[in-house]
C-alpha cells in the first residue's frame, strides 16, 4: 500500500492483493516518482528475517493506522475486485507463481484450508486472500475493477490538479491471471461459496457486489449451464446452473 507524494502532500494508495497493483503502481511511478512503503523484494527475504508479517504495500488498515498519523495523509484511494474473482486470482498466483499449494489441492481444499487457518494467522499468503475491507481504510475513494480502471486517471488529476499524466494505466503483469487462468480451476462448491459470503460479507456490502446471486449460482455440475453471461461463467469456473 504505497504512499506517493504530490508536490507537499502525501497521498496513499491502499494496494489490495489481485487488483491490478501492478499497474496501478506503475502509473504512480511514471506520473509521480518513486514510491515510498513497498517492497517488491518481501519474497527474496527468508521468512524469519522480514521484519513485517506482510509486505508493506499489503499492510492491513488497522496497522496503517498504528503507524501512520491520519492527519499525516492527504487522500486515500484502492482498487477493489469482487471477491470470487479477487480469490481465484489469489489461488492461481500461489499455485503457478510462489508454488505454495500442495499437489492436487485444488481451489476449494486451498480456500477452506485458509478458512479454517485465517484467525491464527491473519498474514498467511501476504495478505493475498484476506478481505479487503480489512486493507482499504474508510476514508478511501474506491474503484472496482469490474468498472474499469479509466477513472483513476482523473481522479488523480484532481489530487495534482493537472491532466499532464498518461491518460490510460498500463498494463502489467500481462503474462499471468486473464480470464484464462479460472478454465482450468474447478468450480466452487457450495461449502466455499457458503464460507465466502460469510467471510467476505463486508466486502460485499461496502464495495457493492452483489453476495445473493453467487449463492444462488452454485455449480452443479451434472447440470448444465443456463446462462451464457461471461462473468458469471468466470465467478464459477465455467459451470453456472
């Protein structure tokens, strides 16, 4: 979550694991210099030697404010995603870039495993699964993903009070995620949606996804599919009812 500097002020950029930080990064480098609270090297240090239980740019809100005086901070904005996209990313970067799943685990064994695991260690996986409504602090301005990311532009030049910036964000980290990774993910089971909407029930609420229908869509899998709505069809792994 890193902080930026325009002009005198310093602003914050409350980075949720899985929400196209990268190129939100990238265009805050480009636009407005080096970046201050990140640490693209976290995975390089071996584990006992970090001296944060997640990286910097992953800092939970609660943290943030331990460490940083509110008054400290001129604006905050994030880039939220809909939890059951925001999850499959999360499963397909531990599984295909840091290899920490298990062989044969797939999404749903991973994702009730981390259920059952969260309380005790709430910084498992640098923060990538946990909610975001615990990572984005209450005064941010939110954009979700599903929107497009072609307002962040402008609401950053309001905050410089200029357009000298790029217009459009780049894009980053083009070779993972796409809507390719979820074709070979199995489709989520009742019991996962079920621990999702309990888990994620804040994040539903305050960023306005719509937790109803991803229960009512739970997959079966002998029947098939009666919708042809991409999204739908991404949120479940291609099996929608």
């Amino acid at each position: 979550m890193p902080f930026f500097r325009i002009d005198d002020k310093l602003h914050f950029y409350a980075h949720v694991p899985k929400c196209a930080g990268a190129s939100v990064e990238a265009y805050l480098r480009k636009r407005f210099g080096s970046l201050a609270f990140q640490n693209s090297s976290f995975y390089r240090v071996p584990e006992h030697a970090r001296w944060t239980r997640s990286s910097p740019q992953h800092v939970d809100s609660k943290s943030l404010e331990l460490l940083f005086p509110s008054d400290w901070i001129s604006s905050v904005f994030a880039v939220v995603r809909h939890p059951v996209m925001r999850l499959r990313s999360a499963y397909d970067y531990q599984k295909t870039g840091e290899k920490s799943v298990p062989e044969g685990m797939d999404i749903n064994a991973w994702f009730l495993t981390w259920c059952e695991s969260r309380d005790a260690r709430p910084f498992q996986f640098d923060n990538h699964p946990r909610p975001a409504s615990e990572l984005v602090p209450k005064t941010a301005t939110c954009f979700r993903m599903e929107d497009g990311l072609a307002d962040v532009v402008p609401h950053l030049d309001t905050l410089a009070g200029n357009s000298e910036g790029a217009r459009k964000l780049p894009h980053e980290n083009k070779s993972r995620g796409g809507a390719q990774y979820t074709d070979a993910q199995a489709p989520l089971s009742q019991e996962s949606l079920a621990r999702l909407a309990e888990i994620y029930a804040e994040d539903f609420k305050r960023f306005g996804y719509v937790c109803e229908d991803v229960l009512k869509a739970a997959p079966k899998l002998s029947a098939k599919p009666k919708t042809s709505k991409p999204f739908l069809q991404r949120l479940l792994g291609g099996q929608t009812r």
